[in-house]
C-alpha cells in the first residue's frame, strides 16, 4: 500500500473519528481493509483505498470506518474497574439515589457488547434491581456492525469463557446450538446506538456515570479534551467516569478529579449546568 | 510456586499445557489417567487441576467425586476441560465438584485468564 495514501487515510478517519491510526501499522490497516474491499468488489486494499480517496463514496467510508476501528473486548475485561465499581461507585450511588432509586448509565463504546452485560450482570447480583430500583444502561459504539451484536446477544464459546466464569455463563447466558445467547433480562436493562463520540451527547440526557474504557489513548490531546468535556457534560454533578487502567496517566484531567487509590476512576469536578455542549 | 496437575491422556496434550503453564511460573506435574492422578494427588495434593473430561478408565465425573472425598481433597481448584458446547455437560461437572472450564482448544491467552479468574494466576 502506498505511504501517502495510508497517511492520507489515517488523517481523514482522524477528522470522522478523532480515532489517530498510527500509519506505520501498514499490515494492520490492510488486514482490515481487505475484507471491505472484497465487498466492494475490488481485489486488494490498496485499490479500495485509491478509490476510497478518489471518490470518497460515503457507504465505502462507513464500512472502511467500521473495519478500522473495531477493538477487541471480552467480558469483565481487566475486571479491577468492575470491582471498584460494585464496591466503591455503587454504594456511593445507592446513598444519593436513595430518594428516586434511579439510576443510568453510559457505556460509551461498548464493542460488541461485552462490557454493558459485564455491568449487567454485576448489577444484577446487587440488590438493588430486587428493591425495585430502575436502572438503565445505555450501550454506544461508533460501529454498527459492533452494536448490532451487541443487541443481539449471542456470542461464540471462544467469546464467553474469555473473562466470562462458568457460574455467570449458566446463570447468564442461554445455548443456542454451539453458541450462547444472553438472557432476555439483561438485554432489557440496556438501550443500544451507534453514536460517534465527536457528535452532540445531547439525546443521552443526564447520567450518573460513564464507562469510557480503551477509548481515550486512541485519540489526540485536543480530541480527547473535547470528548471528556461532552462525557463531563452529560454527568451528574456527582457522577463519575471509568476509563482504562493506564489511559489517563496524568493527575491532571480536565473536567475530572482523580479519586485517590482508584486507578481509572474520576469524579466530574464542574456542575453539568456550567457547560455548553458544541463549542467547538 | 503453585502445582498445577494436568490430566489428559493425550500425550501432546499434556505437553502443550505444561508449557504454558511453565511460562506462566507454575509448577507442573502430569497424569494420563484418573487412576493415576488420584494416586499421585494422595502423595501431593496440587493447587489446581486441568482435567480433561475424556478419558478412557476413569469418567471425570467419577474421578471429581474421588478426588472431593479424599483427605485434602476439597482443596484444589479444578479445571475441567471440554469439547462440548453444553450447559448439561457443564452442569454435571459442576455437581460433581469442578470449580471452572475451559474449552478446548485453548491457548495461552484462553488459560491464563481463566487461571485469573480462580485468582491462580
């Protein structure tokens, strides 16, 4: 493939996604890309891209789009966030909610959906759902094709037993011949939609916290400000955001606060009433 | 260093798992039969078995419930490995007394997150 039109590539999907390929993962892209090139009738990548960059057909984009940016995921994955969640977020939450007993929250690029049953399923062996609790989780990603499986549910036994134990898989997860298709109770807690996380969370409305995990480090400094100033935007005052592990190593986030002790884990530090969303 | 016994009766098997296992810093130890491992589990109870759920002599079932009834026997974690797809299957194992699963193949990465889950790795 050639340099310039990957770099050219990798510049257009940033402008789309925010999301910065690193150009030099030559083999990646075009492993990627391959499949949608096949679909678009042309033989090799390096072809769908020159098209792609000629013409700039908008349904070849979305799919070359989808095929550039989808990430691997599996359940519970890196659990520690999960845990503190249950044990240190959701108490809190209990407490303050008290009075309305509702909750929401946003999974922010869920993948193909292994994440949000993850929350899920914690949340359902809390007894808050059995108290009467109403809890509503929203399931965003910015590909189609991921969200699409993600409301269906069904996953291959490769899928569930990564970070999935076996008690969850039986108590979760119903077989459907050499597959596992997850419980019709799960599903209902949670609204699923593609949503770019560059565009106007608006529609999301108010939430109590956000899970935006292995999103972030995809994106540039400016990018990244502008996103967790939407994701600060659509918290409560008293919400809170979960990223990754490792992916805001500085003290210093804007619109957040570090909690002490609690790796990946910020709490919103300016009321949702101050900000405006689409300034930039 | 946590012992780890894997019980399969294919030799290759037997091998692949110990290997990654070693990488992983575990001591390893194998048994091709259920007889055998339960005799060699009498001398040195391990922290975790790999048991795989075809076997010849010995059904896993019956070398679960053994094993669960002998001295120290309560203690390890078991694994029990599987080509079926079926919650029976999985159900039954459970009764008898494994602890996880896995599905076969697996690799590396497939077997350290589930030894993660049981908090062996």
């Amino acid at each position: 493939m050639n340099p310039a039109d990957i770099a050219l590539l990798v510049e257009l999907l940033k402008r789309r996604t925010g999301i910065a390929l690193n150009p030099a993962k030559t083999h990646l892209i075009e492993s990627r890309l391959t499949p949608v090139a096949r679909q678009f009738g042309f033989r090799k990548a390096d072809a769908l891209l020159r098209d792609l960059l000629r013409h700039g057909r908008e349904a070849m984009w979305r799919a070359a789009t989808e095929a550039l940016t989808t990430n691997d995921t599996w359940f519970f994955r890196d659990r520690a966030p999960f845990e503190q969640f249950r044990d240190a977020v959701l108490p809190v939450l209990a407490l303050r909610r008290a009075a309305t007993r509702k909750l929401r929250i946003w999974c922010c690029a869920v993948s193909t959906g292994q994440e949000v049953y993850s929350l899920a399923m914690l949340l359902q062996e809390t007894p808050l759902l059995a108290e009467g609790w109403d809890i509503e989780l929203i399931a965003t990603d910015l590909n189609s094709q991921s969200i699409a499986r993600a409301r269906e549910g069904l996953y291959t036994s490769y899928e569930v037993q990564r970070g999935l134990g076996i008690r969850r898989l039986i108590t979760y997860f119903n077989q459907e011949g050499d597959k596992w298709r997850i419980a019709g109770r799960l599903g209902r807690m949670i609204q699923f939609r593609t949503f770019n996380l560059l565009d106007d969370a608006g529609w999301v409305g108010t939430v109590d916290a956000v899970f935006c995990r292995n999103v972030l480090i995809y994106f540039e400094e400016p990018v990244k400000a502008r996103v967790l100033d939407r994701l600060a935007g659509t918290l409560a005052e008293d919400g809170y955001l979960i990223t990754g592990n490792a992916e805001m190593p500085d003290k210093v986030v804007p619109f957040f606060e570090a909690l002490p002790g609690r790796r990946g884990l910020y709490a919103v530090t300016r009321p949702a009433f101050m900000l405006v969303s689409g300034t930039y | 260093m946590k012992h780890c016994m894997i019980v399969d009766d294919s030799r290759v098997i037997r091998r692949v798992a110990s290997r990654i296992l070693e990488d992983l810093s575990f001591e390893t130890s194998e048994a091709e039969s259920g007889q055998m491992a339960l005799e060699a589990c009498r001398h040195r109870m391990p922290d975790v078995i790999l048991l795989d759920s075809h076997m010849p002599s010995m059904s896993y079932l019956e070398f679960l419930r053994t094993l669960r009834r002998q001295a120290n026997g309560a203690h390890p974690v078991v694994v029990f490995c599987t080509t079926e797809n079926d919650v029976g299957h999985i159900n039954d194992a459970l009764g008898a007394g494994a602890n996880e699963y896995i599905m076969k193949p697996f690799d590396r990465e497939s077997l350290q997150s589930k030894l993660a889950e049981i908090g062996m790795a």
